[in-house]
C-alpha cells in the first residue's frame, strides 16, 4: 500500500478516536487540540516507514516541537472551560443530526486538510538522501523564525490576559505591536520552512500548495478572520488595525518602534 494511503488510513482512525473521545466528555472542541498533534502522528509514521537521516530526524523534531507545544497550549488553555461557542453554535445549527454533521463536515474535514497540508513531510521522509543541503539549512532558520514568532506570541498574549488590569483590553505590546496575529504568522511561516525540506528534490516544487494552503486557512478562513470579526466595531480594535499590520509584521504606522 502506497504510504500516502497509509497514512490516510492512519489519520482516519486518528480522527475516529478523536471523535469518540469528544462524544465521551461532551465536548467536540477537542478537535483544537487534536489538530498539532495529528501532525505528530504523520511525521512519526513516516519517519519510522523509511531509513532514518539526519534530514528526516531534523523534520520530525521540528514537527514534534510545533505540535506538542501547540496541543499543550490549545489543552491548557481550554482545560475547565465549556465547549467553545463555535461549536456550541453548530450543535444548534445541525439540531438532531449535530454528531453525524460534526463527524462529516468539522472531524473528516479537518482530516482531509491534515493530510494535505502534510504531505511534505511524507515526501520529505520518503525521498531524501539524507544529507543536509542549503535548502535545508535555509529551512531551519526559516522555521526558528516561525517558532520565534508563535511561542513568543502565544506567551505574551496569557501573560497579557493573566494580568486583572487588562480584563477586557486588547493586547499591543511586544510583538503585537508590529502584527494584530503574530502568533498565526508565525505557524505560517514554519509550514513554508517545512515545504523548503521537500524542495531537496526538484519535483518537490509542486508541494507548494501545502504552505499556500495553510496560509490560506489561518488568513482567510479559521484564524484571522474570526478574531477580527470579534473585534470588528470596538473603538480600540480599529485604533489598533490603523496603526498595526494585520498579518506580517512591521513597523507601526508612523514609523515608530
């Protein structure tokens, strides 16, 4: 069986766990914490299907720091809290048919763009040579970037909220001085870098529509969008967005640090 198909089947019963853990504590919100995990589950199979190199060990690490710390932050931060509005509105919406629609359209869905926004790490793990090239090294640092950016981005936004002043305020300090999500540019920026492995193989080139995608998703559908619409109408949030790139950081409208 081709791996691509393996992995299908993998991610499959991946999702169907995930699924009936979300039904056993009511709260299909889980699927959040799933989705950096899920990852982790692509590149370990995949690493362990092939010989192991110094390339395919370097993605895997990465991959596994992203998503365990993302699954660990989504988890912590939602751990005691009710099942997210998001889904509390499409329990509603789909009424007495909510789990099959949930299962179909939210669970299947997530599964079919896991699996296509991965396949370069499979690729990656299944045609390198195992030597360190300059494409490679371009994409470490490309990564660390990204990292930089959401860990950092992450942290200052719980430490903002931690702080009872700031109740109700929006965070512009630090690195969101220069992004309004600088947290989701930088998961963008880390699937870029993780595209960048596969290009050590010219026909790699094709894979470009991983990063697109998720680039796609986090500014124009999941991420972005649903935090400017909260905000949207809020005198301090359009203050804010005058002055502060959306997506990719800069410096503030007027040339301030």
């Amino acid at each position: 069986m081709s791996i691509y198909l393996e992995i299908i089947a993998v991610l499959f019963a991946y999702f169907v766990l995930t699924f009936f853990i979300a039904k056993m504590i009511n709260n299909y919100g889980i699927i959040d914490v799933s989705w950096g995990l899920g990852f982790c589950v692509i590149s370990i199979y995949s690493v362990l299907k092939f010989p192991i190199t110094p390339v395919s060990m370097i993605l895997t690490l990465m991959i596994l720091l992203w998503g365990l710390r993302l699954s660990f932050h989504i988890g912590m931060r939602n751990i005691g809290k009710p099942e997210d509005y998001r889904y509390q509105d499409m329990r509603k919406k789909w009424n007495t048919h909510s789990s099959l629609n949930m299962f179909l359209k939210m669970y299947m869905l997530q599964m079919l763009l896991m699996f296509i926004i991965g396949i370069p790490i499979v690729f990656t793990a299944s045609r390198t040579s195992g030597k360190l090239g300059i494409n490679h090294y371009i994409a470490i640092i490309v990564w660390i970037v990204g990292y930089f950016f959401e860990v950092t981005g992450d942290y200052q936004l719980k430490i903002f909220k931690s702080k009872p002043e700031n109740k109700g305020k929006i965070i512009q300090s630090g690195l969101w001085k220069y992004s309004r999500h600088p947290n989701y540019f930088g998961e963008a920026v880390m699937w870029w870098a993780i595209f960048l492995f596969a290009l050590e193989q010219p026909i790699g080139l094709i894979l470009i529509f991983s990063p697109v995608l998720i680039t796609f998703l986090l500014v124009k559908v999941s991420g972005v969008p649903m935090l400017e619409k909260k905000y949207a109408g809020r005198e301090d949030f359009t203050e804010y967005s005058k002055k502060t790139n959306m997506f990719i950081p800069w410096f503030t409208k007027g040339g301030r640090l």
